[in-house]
C-alpha cells in the first residue's frame, strides 16, 4: 500500500498531489521497517509537519481530523516504543477474531470457543496419526509393522479418543 498506491496513482492525479502521496508513503514505510535509527526518526518527524503542511495546501478543511493530526506523533512513539512489528496487535486481534468466530451459542461462549479448540487439536492429533499410518503402508517393512504394532498404537489412542467423545457428549446439552 505504501508503494502501490502512489505509483498506481501518479498519471491520475496532479504531481502535486502524487509527490504528497510518494512522502507520506515514505513515512509509514519508514517507521514501519524492522531496525529504526534515532537520528533517522528524528528528520522523520521533521519531514512530516512539511507533508501535512503540504497536504493543508491540497485538501479541504474538513479532511484533517484528529487522526491526521496524530500522523505526526508516531515518530515519537516508534522512538520510545521501539519497531511498530513488536509491538503489534495485529496477529493478536486476528487470533482472537477466529476464536470469536466459533461461537454458535451466544449464551454460553467460552464453551464453544473451547469445544472447538478441542476439536481442532483433534483434528490435528488424527491427521498426523494418518499421515504416520499412510507413511507405513507406502513401505514393505511398514506393511509389515503396521499388522505387529496396529493394536498397540490404537490401544494408545483409544483413551484419547473415549476422552474426546465423553468431553463431546457431556457438552451437547450447550449446542
């Protein structure tokens, strides 16, 4: 976004307006790089209060909200907060919308947050199981062990899977 969108709209809009873009583009760029340098963040801040003084010149009044304004203080904040990739929620947030999307029982949330962690986690369990199983039987000595040990392993497994059934059933009553 912060190298597309000026190149996309440089033959669009006047080259005022598109040089505004390119800064502007360049700053977020900047304070969003993995290593900050003080002195670099400094003239950072410098060049901002040019762009928006720029952009006053461009765009109407009631373009500058408070969000605008608060352009100029991410420098100071990328200073004292270090890079903007460690101290982002963005993984966060989208780790708790998927867990938020799991709810069918608004009444009873945590239960179905939780009955389809348990879900997917056996999911996983089984298709790695699979994936061992189906690496066995490509092989002739897999075949082999596959009929020796086959009750050893689903005697192992079993208790989980009584205990993921019994967890299933106990929880219907909330669906």
């Amino acid at each position: 976004m912060q190298q597309l969108l000026p190149v996309a709209l440089r033959g669009l809009l006047p080259d005022d307006v598109t040089s505004v873009l390119f800064h502007l583009g360049g700053y977020f760029r900047e304070l969003n790089a993995k290593v900050l340098y003080i002195d670099n963040l400094e003239k950072l801040e410098e060049r901002i209060i040019m762009t928006l003084c720029r952009m006053e010149m461009i765009f109407p009044p009631g373009f500058f909200t408070m969000m605008v304004h608060l352009v100029l203080h991410l420098a100071t904040e990328a200073k004292i907060g270090g890079p903007v990739c460690y101290r982002s929620m963005y993984f966060v947030e989208r780790y708790l919308g998927e867990l938020k999307s799991n709810v069918r029982n608004k009444a009873h949330p945590e239960g179905c947050i939780a009955e389809s962690v348990l879900a997917k986690e056996a999911m996983v369990l089984c298709s790695g199981f699979l994936g061992v199983f189906k690496a066995w039987l490509t092989s002739s000595q897999g075949l082999m062990i596959m009929t020796k040990h086959l009750d050893l392993l689903l005697d192992q497994h079993q208790l989980f899977f009584q205990m993921l059934e019994g967890h299933l059933e106990s929880h219907e009553v909330m669906l």
